[in-house]
C-alpha cells in the first residue's frame, strides 16, 4: 500500500497518456467537496429546525389569538424554510379581520415556490458528477489497457515495463474514479433526505397551520 500513493500521484503526471483522465476525475472531485460543503451548511444549519418544537409554539400563540408574537417568533428564526413558509401564511392572516382560506394558501404557495427551489439547489449535480467520474474511470481503464496490449506486442524488457505501467494506469484510473463516485451518490443520498424531510415538514405543518388560521375541522 506504501507505493501506492506515489504511483497514484505519479499517475497525473502529464507524461502519463492517462493523466487528462485523471485531473478531470480530480476537478469532479473537488466540485463534489465544494457542493456537499455549500448544500450541506444551507440545508443542516441554515435552513433546518425542530419543526415539531417550533409549530408547537406557533400553534400556541395562535390558539391564544396572538399573531403578532407568532410572527415575530418566526422572524426570530431567521430565514430557515419552516419559519418563513409560517411567516407567510401568518402575515396574510393578520391582514384581513376575516381569515380567507384561499389567500393564505395562495401566500403559503407563493412562499414555497421560492423556498424549495433554494434547498433542491444544485443538489443534482451530485449525481452527474458521480457519473461522470464513474466513465472518466473506465475511460482511463480503456486507456491503460491499450497502452498494456501494445507494450504486449513489443519485445524484450520494454514490453514487460510497459505492460506493467498500462495494467497500472487501468486500475488506477478505475480506483480513482470509483472513489469519487461513492462519495458523490452518499452524500447525494443523505443530502436529499434532508431536503426532503424539511419539504415533507413545510408540507404537514403548514396544512395543519391553515386549517387552525381558518377555523377548520
């Protein structure tokens, strides 16, 4: 395992036929790192809280008739998706003496369609980059199996080295695109469960919150 590495670093070394392969497979990689970084703080910190603590405090203060500390205790939340999908909804019922069903769909419609898109950013990418490391793999796979087929052609110690370097080259390329690509469909899983569950939360509560707004049963 100890050569490994140096023949792995070696294996970007632009005297290599492969080592496009590899640097490509090395800018998913970083573009992986930079997306999970971005979704994973605006998603898990930014955009995240106890939904059934908050809306129970909500659900609270509406009860008691007090829409004006439940609008400002979703302010106070900042701009994390449950609080201002709530803030949209509560805002449009404290305009009117009578609470219209359809406006505070309408404003909690309005607030999702701004939200949602916003937590689904770029996540996707995960995915086509995962794919693309995956073929830029066996691309590099391709490459050093040639340059081992054509080395096996030759004669005498050149052909041993070069088929030696071209087996390499393929499983190296194979590795390492492989790596970034299991990195890329996890963190895409997990990413999108998370996005999820606060979609799923906007969802539930914010139904919940129009029928207790409007009267309903």
């Amino acid at each position: 395992m100890s050569g490994f590495f140096p023949k792995f670093l070696h294996s970007f070394n632009f005297e290599m036929e492969s080592a496009w392969v590899m640097w490509v497979i090395l800018l998913c990689f970083v573009s992986v790192i930079a997306i999970v970084v971005e979704r994973w703080y605006y998603i898990l910190v930014r955009s995240n809280i106890n939904a059934p603590r908050f809306m129970a405090e909500v659900r609270k203060l509406v009860i008691n008739g007090d829409l004006k500390k439940a609008i400002n205790l979703c302010k106070a939340a900042g701009e994390k998706a449950l609080p201002m999908v709530t803030l949209a909804a509560l805002v449009e019922a404290e305009k009117k003496e009578f609470v219209d069903y359809r406006a505070i769909q309408n404003a909690v419609d309005e607030s999702c369609l701004e939200i949602i898109p916003r937590l689904t950013l770029r996540t996707h990418y995960l995915s086509m980059f995962s794919n693309l490391a995956t073929l830029m793999g066996l691309l590099g796979t391709i490459l050093g199996l040639m340059q081992a087929f054509q080395a096996a052609g030759a004669a005498g110690a050149e052909s041993a080295a070069g088929l030696a370097a071209g087996i390499s080259t393929a499983w190296t390329a194979t590795w390492w695109g492989l790596i970034v690509a299991i990195l890329a469909i996890f963190f895409h899983s997990v990413i999108s469960s998370k996005t999820n569950k606060i979609i799923d939360d906007i969802d539930e509560h914010s139904v919940k919150l129009i029928h207790l707004l409007t009267g309903s049963k």
